[in-house]
C-alpha cells in the first residue's frame, strides 16, 4: 500500500494572490527614478574618491593621479601615505609620463618640449628656393625665327639653364662635344686654377653662376657651378693673356714652397738647439772608459784593482735587439728622431729602417703598407742624430701616401715615398712557386763559415783579421743568417743567392713592424750579391777586386699581412745586368710554407779597382 497517496505536506501549502503581485504604473516609475538616483549617487562617490576619472585630451589617465589620488573611507589614510619608493632589484629603467607625449604621426612619440627644428627646415627652403629659380621653362614660339638657336650648330633644343643662367645659347650635344667650352667647373676649381678672388666669383653680373644643392649637407651653402669658357675670358681679361696667369701661378707656387722651406728650417733649427745638448751627452758616454774592479787587499798588505777592458762597441751592443734599431723618437706630429745609429763593418754610412717607422706612425691602422721606394742621397755619421720629416702627401678612400726626408746636419741624406692600401683578400691571387732548398735547420750559420775561414792555416792574415772582425759583428747581429745555396745555376745559366734570416728573440708584432723588419732585413747581402756573381773580391788590386759596393736606390713591394719575422724567410736573390759602375740585383722573399712575401729591387754602386782612360788637357795656346 503507498502511504503517500493522500498524506498531507508540511506545513500545507498556502494559496497565493497573484493579483497582489502585478506592478502597477507608478510602481514602474518609481523604481526606474530611484535606479537613476542610485546610478548618480555611484558615479559621484567614484568621483570623489578616486581622480583617475578624469582624463586629460589624450584620454590618458595622469601619471600623478594613479599614485597621489583622494582615497574613500574604505582605504582611509592613503591620502597622507609617502609614495612608493623604486624597487632596486629591477635595476635601471626610466620614468615617462604618457599624458605627456604627442603623436608625431609618422611613427614617433615626441614629447612636447621637443618641437621640430624650424631654423634647419627655413634653410633648407630657402636653399630649395634659390635653385628653383634657374629651372624655370623658356617659352616657345610657332615662329622658329623667334626661337633660340644653339651658338654652335643652330639647333633649337637649348639648354633652358644655360640660357637662364649663363646667358649661352647652346644644346646639350653640343655640350659634350666641347668640353673645353661648356663644361662647368667649381669655385674651388676657379680659385686654384685661374687665380680668381671670392668676391669676383660672387659678383652675378660678371660671374654668372649656376647654384647645384651641396653634396655634403642640404643645410650648407648651394654649390656654385662657372661655365668654362666664361671664366677663362675673364680671367683672360683679369691677367692679360694666358702666359701671364702660367707665370703668376709659378711665382705662387714658388713662394709657397719658399715659404714652406723656410717654416721646416725653423722648425729644424729650434730642433738642433733642443738636442744639442743631448748629442754632446751622447758623444760623452761614447767614450773609452776605463773600469776598475774594487780594491782587493793581497798578502803583502798591497791593494790591488783590476782593469776590466771595454771591448764591445757601445753603438753595436746597442743594436742586437732589432726594436732598439728600428726606434724613433716623435716630436712633432710629422717629425721623428732617431734615437740610435749603427755603422755596420766597412760601411759608408748608418744602417737602418728607421724611416719606413716613422711614415707608418703617421697612418691609420686599417691601411696596409705594400709598396716603398727610397733613394740614398749620401752616407750618414752615425754621431749625429737624423730627423725624418713626414709628409702626408694623400689620404684615399683605398690608398695613402706618405714621403720621408731624413735630414743631418742640415742636408738631405735620404728620400722615400711610400704608398699604403686597404687590404683586399678576396680578391684572386697567383705567385711563383718557391725554390727547392735545404730547410733552415740543416744550413749552417753565417758564423760558421767565417769561423772556417778563421781556422784555415792558410788564409791570408789580413783575410783572418777582417773574418774575426765580421764574426765578432756577426754574432751580435739582431738578424740571423744561414746559406741556403751559393751560385746556384739553372737550366737557363741564371745565377741566385739564397739566404734563411729571421730576426732573433723578438715577440710576435703586429704587421706593420713585421714589414719594418722584413725591410731592415731586406738590404743585407742584397747588392753585395752583384759583386758575388761578377767575381769580384774584397782586397788586392786589379780588375777582379771590388773597389766600391754601396746602394743607390731600394724598392720593395708587399703581398702579405701575414707573416712572422722572427721565424726563417728564404731571400733568393739574383742579378740580371750589370755595368758601368752600377748593378741591379732582384730579390723575393718566401715563408717556410712557401708564400712569397715581398719582392725586392735595388741597384747599387759596384766598381772594380780598375782606372778609366785619364782625359787630355788642352795644350796651352802660348
């Protein structure tokens, strides 16, 4: 039986009136009134409590707001609260105020107090401004006897702006055809060549100039443009003829060389009395010194000191370190003195690459030297210091080119000129292949052949004295030398030298002391090679004796950056012609990995002991 049927709810349910439920109108009404007010009220406590409701004309909420706002009763206090302070841990930022900043419009936020440059834009106008008057049309008529023609081949299609501007009829063809007429040259150009003065060249009605935008800056001046052959007739009229402006350009450029000359004599005179005193000290600590050893006491109650005699050559020990051969001193932008000269065994003057230092000091790092030619003037005393004086004679995009004067006493001893590149290794390469040689460590010494020499029972005392000498020179030498092969003949009857050098005990340099050193090395046993393969000796009389061997000119060409000069470089040497009086020998210079370094050229001084025909004096007329 299902007790549920029928059983009451609890508690029993009530009817309900749904008639008492239903709004009437003023209900509705007042509901809606007093939803509004209680919106408004809303908005206004929103208002009041916080001012971040506010918005500036950006609709940007203030950056001052979001932190120093009126607080309600709800976060009482807050008002009064110290901002909060930047956090140290996220390091250093900056601080913008984004009510602050202003669309530019073209990708930029500005901030307002950073306003656009109207003085540079009312340049630029008026720069536009000025040139836009010369590109104006010239009109055209039906009637072509009233048109322009051409001053050359009287066509109609003229230049608008050589009309305009210069006054010219001309065409464009006809234009290119006569350059020397109608080309346009530039108020440097006109300054430098016809000798024209500034206010000349601004004067409009006897100076007609065409003004281009410069290539420079578009805030500078506009370029001014000359026709040719306007600015030869005045400069024409201005010196008379054409003969006349070539003497005044000579008489210029000769007082500004005159002036230049007497600007560096000065400057080298101010040097003498400034280092006079340092070549007096020099001279004085150069000389024979006698040094004692202290006093010893002997049996006999007697002191005794030793002399310690001074064999070395003071300027020789101070050249077997190669940086102490190469050093100069600056002491000018473009001036270097040598600190140290070194008068090799039987030379005629100092020994050194001193001013190929000196040109490479006054070039900037990413310029490679690659080539250098010199002439020795006359030889130099090693007791007086050399001044190199420096001249930057271009500045390239690709290439730089620098001459040196070496001065002593007054006189120019020695000329180089020398030329420096931007390295380019991509593009193609090809060289000689490296001769087939002993390795350096299976080649004996320089030293050891002259101790052989020395050794001899029957080598001529002379010959012993000057061997002991070249040793003794040798062995202190800061360049090691090993021979390769002595006159090797090829297949074709051409005679060559060979040599391994290195510099010894020198750290790695960077290359443009490598090229320094290979340089220093590069003159040794170079033009004495000619007399080599002539037969020539030193010593005795007669036509197979050397009487005089000293260098002329050396040139050297670089093909690398990379190399080391402290290990051996294989120097094949060989000459090609020889003859009156002089030699030409050709040199290269090959790592052990058989790259070609450097090649070599110099031609020297090389006389036999052997006296030309004497000239006949003219017999006395009475």
């Amino acid at each position: 039986m299902n007790a549920s049927v029928g059983r009451p709810a609890t508690p029993p349910p009530r009817a309900v009136d749904l008639s008492a439920l239903q709004s009437t109108p003023e209900h509705v009404k007042q509901i809606e009134i007093n939803r509004l007010k209680a919106k408004a009220a809303q908005r206004e406590k929103e208002q009041a409590t916080s001012s971040s409701a506010y918005l500036n004309l950006n609709n940007k909420r203030p950056l001052a707001s979001s932190s120093r706002g009126e607080s309600s009763q709800a976060h009482a206090g807050a008002s009064t609260s110290k901002p909060l302070e930047r956090d140290s841990r996220l390091g250093t930022y900056f601080e913008y105020d984004l009510s602050k900043m202003v669309n530019s419009k073209g990708g930029f936020l500005m901030q307002e107090g950073n306003e656009i440059d109207e003085n540079r834009l009312r340049k630029e106008k008026e720069r536009e401004k000025q040139r836009n008057v010369h590109n104006l049309d010239i009109p055209m008529f039906l009637d072509p006897e009233r048109n322009a023609k051409c001053r050359e081949c009287r066509s109609m299609d003229i230049d608008p702006t050589y009309m305009k501007v210069f006054k010219c009829l001309v065409c464009k063809t006809c234009q290119n055809e006569h350059p020397e007429k109608y080309s346009l040259l530039t108020k440097t150009e006109c300054k430098e060549d016809y000798l024209l003065t500034d206010p000349e060249l601004r004067d409009e009605e006897a100076m007609p100039h065409l003004l281009k935008a410069n290539p420079h800056a578009s805030t500078y001046a506009n370029m001014m443009l000359f026709l040719r052959y306007q600015v030869e007739e005045f400069a024409w009229k201005k010196w008379g003829s054409p003969e006349a402006l070539d003497a005044e350009f000579e008489r210029r450029m000769a007082e500004k060389k005159k002036k230049k000359n007497r600007k560096f004599e000065q400057s080298l005179k101010d040097l003498r009395k400034r280092t006079k005193e340092g070549v007096w000290q020099r001279r004085k600590d150069a000389e024979h010194k006698h040094v004692f050893s202290e006093v010893v006491a002997t049996r006999k109650g007697i002191g005794e000191q030793k002399l310690s005699i001074m064999t070395d050559d003071i300027s020789q020990a101070e050249h077997e370190q190669i940086a102490t051969s190469l050093e100069v001193e600056q002491i000018e932008v473009n001036l270097f003195r040598s600190k140290s000269l070194w008068l090799p065994l039987l030379a005629r003057g100092v020994f050194g690459g001193q001013a190929l230092v000196a040109a490479s000091n006054c070039v900037a790092p990413d310029f490679a030297l690659h080539s250098l030619h010199c002439y020795f003037l006359t030889s130099a005393s090693p007791s007086v210091p050399i001044i190199y004086g420096v001249e930057r004679l271009r500045d390239g995009r690709s290439y730089v080119t620098r001459s040196v004067k070496a001065i002593q006493n007054g006189h120019v001893i020695f000329i180089m000129l020398c030329s420096f590149q931007k390295p380019e290794p991509w593009q193609p390469s090809y060289q000689w292949n490296m001769p087939e040689v002993p390795a350096p460590e299976q080649c004996p010494d320089e030293e050891a052949n002259y101790l052989k020499v020395i050794q001899d029972p029957n080598s001529p005392p002379n010959l012993v004295k000057f061997f002991q000498e070249r040793l003794s020179e040798r062995s202190r030498s800061p360049i090691a030398i090993k021979l390769a092969k002595a006159h090797h003949v090829d297949k074709e009857g051409t005679v060559r030298y060979m040599y391994w050098m290195k510099a010894r005990d020198i750290p790695h340099y960077e290359a443009p002391f490598q090229k320094c050193i290979l340089a220093y090395e590069s003159d040794l046993h170079f033009i004495s090679t000619a007399t080599r393969i002539m037969g020539l000796k030193r010593g005795g009389k007669g036509p197979d004796s050397l009487s005089m061997n000293s260098t002329l000119d050396h040139s050297i060409w670089f093909y690398s950056n990379d190399f080391d000069a402290g290990d051996w470089l294989l120097y094949e040497i060989e000459c090609p012609r020889a003859g009156s009086g002089r030699g030409i020998v050709h040199g290269r210079m090959f790592t052990k990995e058989g790259t070609l370094v450097a090649v070599m050229s110099q031609e020297g001084v090389v006389r036999a002991n052997v006296r030309g025909p004497s000239e006949q004096k003219a017999a006395a007329k009475l």
